[in-house]
C-alpha cells in the first residue's frame, strides 16, 4: 500500500488528492504522529482526535489564507505535519526545534500563537472584523476549540460578541467530553444531552439562541461527513457553529482507553501503545508532596477546601478529590472563578487551597488582586510549575510570577527550597495567617526521600543561613538554592561565599539583610524568576531604601521569552544550572 502522506508537504499536494483518499491519507497521518510521539514525546491524545477534521480543513479551505486558529495548539501536531513541517516535526518540542504549538514566528499556516486555552474564537473574531474592514468578504476564519476550552470565561466572552457581529467566523467545538481530565460543569452536561438528543440540538439549543448557525453534532472521524457540512457551511455567512464529536486519541488503543494519561503520555511502544517503564524514582515530584500534604491536612482540618481549574492530575488534586470529594473542586479551564470563588469561601471562614499554575495565574491577575489581596481574603495560592518548565515552552514556563505578585500589597510570597519546605509551608499557612500567601514550587522530582517529617512551623518571613561566609554573599529563592549549592563547590574562587536562602520573597527578612549588607561587599541574588521586577530587584529596593552602595548582581531569567528544551538546556541558556552559576562565582 503506498504511503499518501509520503507526498504531501503542504496543503497545495493535499489538494490534489481525490476526496475518496482522505480516509487513507488519515491514517498515515495518524501512524506518522504516533511513530514520532513514541519517541520523542509530547501531547497525543489530542492530535489523534483531530486527524479527519484536520485534514478536511486544509483540504476544502484556502489555508493559509484563509484563517485558521487553534486553541491551545496542543492539537495541531496533525497541521503542522500537512504545513511544511512534516521534515522537522522530530525535533517537535525540542531545543533549536520546532514548537509543541502553533507559533507565527514558526510559520505562515500559524496564524496565531497558543499554548494556553480559549483565546481561538477572540482571535478568530478580531481576524473576521479586520478582513470586513479590509473589504475581503470572502475569507474564511475558523476557530477549532476543545469541549473543555470552551467552557472558559474567554470562550464565553467571544461567543456573546461573535453572536452579534455578523463576522464571517466558524467555530468547531471538538467535544470529546474531556480535557486533560474529564470535562466538568453544566455546559459538558448539556453537550451530552445534545449528542444523544437530537431534538435538543435542534430546538432548545443554546448556540443558536446566541444567534450562530448551529450544525451537527457530527462524526468528527467520518470524513465524507465532515467535508460535505464543511462544504455547506464555507457557502453560509455570519457567525456559524460546528458541533463535532470525537474520541481523544482514536486509533491506537490504549490513548482511547486511558485518555488521561495518554494526553501526554512520554514515551511509548507505537505497535502495542503500552508505555515504556521508566525506572521508578526514589524521590516524589513537588505536586504529590502537595496532593499528599493538602490532604494529610485536609483530613485533620475540616474548613480545608482545594480547587483546581483543570488540573486535576496535573496537580495531584485528584487525591483528595478520591477521599474527600465534596471539599475538592475541579471548576473546568476558569482560573479567574477558581481564585473568586476561593475568595468567597474564605470569607466565610474556609481555608482555600487554590492549586493554579504560574503561568495559568496570569490570566487572574485582577482577581488575586481585587478580589482576595485587596480584602485581606485568607487565600493559600499554591502556584506548581514555577520557573522553567521545559519543552512547553514560552507559553508555559513560570517565570512572571514573583514580578507580578511582588507588587500587590498584603500577599505573603514564599518559594520552598525543598520539599519538607513546601510541606511546612502547607502546614503553616492552614494555621491561619490572616492574609493571602503564594506558594510557588517547581514541575519535577524532589531530592530529599524522606520529607514526609512530622510538621513544623515555619515563622513568616524569616530567611535561613545555608552557608557561612565573609566576602560574597549568595541570596537564593527557592529550589534554585540547590544549584547554588553545587555552584558554591565547584567555584574557583578563592574568596569566601555565603549562602542565604531567603525564602520568603515578601515579606523580606530585613534583620538578616540588614547583617548581610553590613558585612558583605558584594551581594548576588539568584532566582528562576525574571530579572526584570522579581526578587532580585527587591534586594535593591531594600538597598536603595537603607541606603546600602553595596555591588548587587542579580541573576535569573533574562528580559525576554524563552524557548523550548529540556530544564538544563534552558537552565544552561540562561545561566542558570550549576556550571554556569560556578563560572559566575569564579570570575567574582
Ligand atoms: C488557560 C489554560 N488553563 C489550563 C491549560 C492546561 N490545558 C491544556 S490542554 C487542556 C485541556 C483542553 O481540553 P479541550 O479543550 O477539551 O481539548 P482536548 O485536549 O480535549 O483536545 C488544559 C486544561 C491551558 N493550556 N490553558
Ligand atoms: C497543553 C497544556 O497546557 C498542558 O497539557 C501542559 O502541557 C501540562 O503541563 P504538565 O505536563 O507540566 O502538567
Ligand atoms: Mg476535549
């Protein structure tokens, strides 16, 4: 059987096969995701479940004039393979690689730049509204967007101006009931009805009361289906709706049985799908030393809450979420809700656990401010993947937060160096700290096996000496502190370095600092945080403030977005991992 894909670089050869052989083009399109992903890894399940509808897309519309936007762009491995990709896409993810999402420095097919969800239909819309305004009537903007995506505030927000803007959009729902975990929440109830109801699609169907041309739902893995309403729906214009039902991670059979884990499953055997076994680590990653404590702690205080929007597993969440199911909520990609709804049971005397990635907290920022910092609201932030986070990339990594909460007034910033930190941490703040406290904590393994000591609590912003010393001194935040350490012993230097780990960003151990610039010539902060506004620069504010002319480096993530890689090569490309920091400690 000759292989179809094999002729295919672009969507002009697409469009030169008969419609009769997309089938056949689907599946090599899909052997050609698997055979990659098992080696190299990245997300799956999502790809697979898009392979027909990927390549009708780009068979029956003019891309990329025509404008295509994919939300999240975890799903468009398939769209990069069919757009001049399909050469490089080994290198998907990796250092001086292609990126795990669309990017628009990457290619002219991406035309917009996603790794976090429900931005495609905004995106879309503003495409729409240019091309009207340009007077090119004729071209197409569509939006793919996931069933879980979809239920964010975002989505919502474009939807309402969508219905009454009489653009020239097209919204696929990709509904495949899940997200990285199953979808929650009212609208993923509706959608099940409406799959098994077609009377609802048809009559009480709340698209089409926002005003969209509502079809479907339809067989997203039948082409001849798929392009003949895609057929349809290019001749309709105004606001249309595309309902399309597809099976996460369909044709290799374990990502369709087990569609958590294999969202982004690592390597794995691509004939039998199992997952190649990894040698079990003798330490626990940072979100289980969290999942365990929050609900070790749970089970003794009965105000503790936890919320999660959307990541549950990736969080550990779903632990507590197995014992204590009614005190754990999973409110769906709503981080915005996720921290108001913390705020609002904290004034009623609940201790809220609010578990969001760094990065995912950016889009809360006003809600951490007015609605918890501003009343003073008992909010325990527990931000996971902070610092750099690997082969996501720019869109992922957690290097803004420290700048961006270091600015609000009442809130406690404390990056634990360990894990017996980051559990004291947890301990202490359900204790009752009368004001919000962010605790931001790395993706990865700890290196201490047996943290799972008996609680201890750890005094607000109180810094500890990790190393004496009389000539440099060292001023580390966080996990960090570890290649400091390394750094410290591998220096060449014959002058004595002092190792602080300073803890607590905000408030900052002043009698401490106060010593160490009394008594140190040169001070050096590093962090996995931006240099620009993070905790670096408030050791200079404190200078400034007390008048200290003492030589400050500071070192951490330089003022632009970084790429994709491994954690050390992105570490070694900032200058961050422990041969790069003992270089610096030589050289001072
Ligand atoms: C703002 C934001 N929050 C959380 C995530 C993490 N995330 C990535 S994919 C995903 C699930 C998306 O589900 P869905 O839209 O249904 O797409 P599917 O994976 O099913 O194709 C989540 C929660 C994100 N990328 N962006
Ligand atoms: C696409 C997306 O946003 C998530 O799937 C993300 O890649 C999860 O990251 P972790 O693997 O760190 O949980
Ligand atoms: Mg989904």
């Amino acid at each position: 059987m000759k292989n179809l894909l094999a002729n295919i670089s672009n969507p002009s050869d697409l469009r030169k096969l008969n419609s009769s052989e997309l089938p056949e083009l689907a599946k090599d399109l899909r052997a050609f995701i698997i055979d990659i992903v098992a080696t190299k890894e990245g997300h799956l399940g999502a790809s697979l479940g898009v392979v027909e509808l990927t390549i009708a897309l780009h068979y029956l519309f003019d891309t990329p004039n025509d404008l295509l936007v994919w939300d999240v762009g975890h799903q468009a491995y398939g769209h990069k393979i069919l757009t001049d990709r399909k050469s490089v896409f080994h290198t998907n993810r990796q250092f001086n690689g292609i990126a795990g999402f669309p990017s628009r420095q990457e290619s002219n097919f991406d035309t917009f730049g996603v790794g976090h969800s429900s931005t495609s239909i905004s995106a879309a819309l503003g495409m729409a509204i240019a091309s009207n305004l340009k007077g090119e009537t004729e071209k197409h903007h569509i939006a793919v967007i996931g069933d879980a995506s979809i239920a964010s505030g975002m989505a919502f927000e474009a939807l309402n101006h969508a219905g009454v803007s009489k653009a020239n959009i097209l919204i696929i729902l990709n509904d495949n009931a899940i997200g990285i975990d199953p979808s929650v929440g009212a609208l993923k109830e509706y959608l099940t009805r409406v799959k098994s109801d077609k009377k609802l699609a048809a009559q009480n169907n709340i698209i089409k009361a926002l005003n969209f041309d509502y079809s479907g739902p339809v067989d997203g893995h039948n082409l001849p289906k798929l392009l003949s309403e895609l057929e349809r729906l290019k001749k309709v214009k105004g606001p249309k709706f595309l309902h399309v039902i597809t099976t996460k991670g369909k044709g290799l059979q374990k990502a369709e049985e087990d569609q958590i884990t294999y969202h982004a499953p690592g390597k794995f055997d691509k004939i039998s799908g199992e997952r190649l076994k990894k040698e079990k680590s003798l330490y626990t990653k940072y979100q289980d030393v969290f999942g365990k404590t929050v609900l070790e702690l749970a089970k003794k205080n009965k105000n503790i809450v936890a919320i999660t929007p959307a990541m549950l597993t990736g969080s550990s969440l779903k632990l507590m979420m197995q014992e204590i199911p009614n005190r754990t909520f999973d409110v769906g990609i709503a981080e915005q809700h996720a921290v108001t709804l913390a705020a609002g049971m904290a004034t009623q005397g609940l201790v809220p656990f609010c578990n969001i990635y760094s990065t995912f907290l950016q889009r809360a920022y006003d809600q951490v401010i007015h609605d918890v910092a501003l009343q003073n609201l008992p909010v325990i932030f527990c931000l996971d993947r902070a610092g750099l986070v690997g082969e996501d990339g720019a869109t992922h990594h957690g290097v803004f937060d420290i700048a961006y909460l270091r600015c609000i007034p009442n809130l406690i910033i404390f990056a634990p160096r360990n894990e017996i930190e980051l559990r004291n941490i947890l301990y202490t703040a359900q204790l009752g700290l009368e004001k919000p406290i962010a605790i931001r904590y790395p993706r990865g393994y700890g290196k201490n096996k047996d943290w799972q000591q008996p609680f201890s609590k750890i005094e607000i912003g109180k810094a500890v000496t990790l190393k004496q010393g009389d000539e440099i001194a060292i001023l580390s935040i966080g996990t960090i502190s570890d290649s400091v350490n390394q750094a410290i012993d591998l220096a060449q230097n014959k002058k004595s370095l002092a190792h602080f780990d300073m803890r607590f960003v905000k408030p900052l151990d002043e009698e401490l600092l106060h010593h160490i610039f009394s008594n140190f010539s040169k001070i050096i902060t590093v962090e996995d945080g931006t240099i620009t506004g993070g905790f670096g620069s408030s050791i200079v504010e404190y200078a400034t403030k007390n008048n200290f002319k003492n030589d400050i480096q500071i070192v951490g993530v330089p003022d632009e977005f970084i790429t994709h890689g491994s954690i050390l090569e992105l570490q070694k490309e900032v200058g961050l991992d422990s041969n790069s920091l003992a270089e610096l400690f030589s050289q001072t």
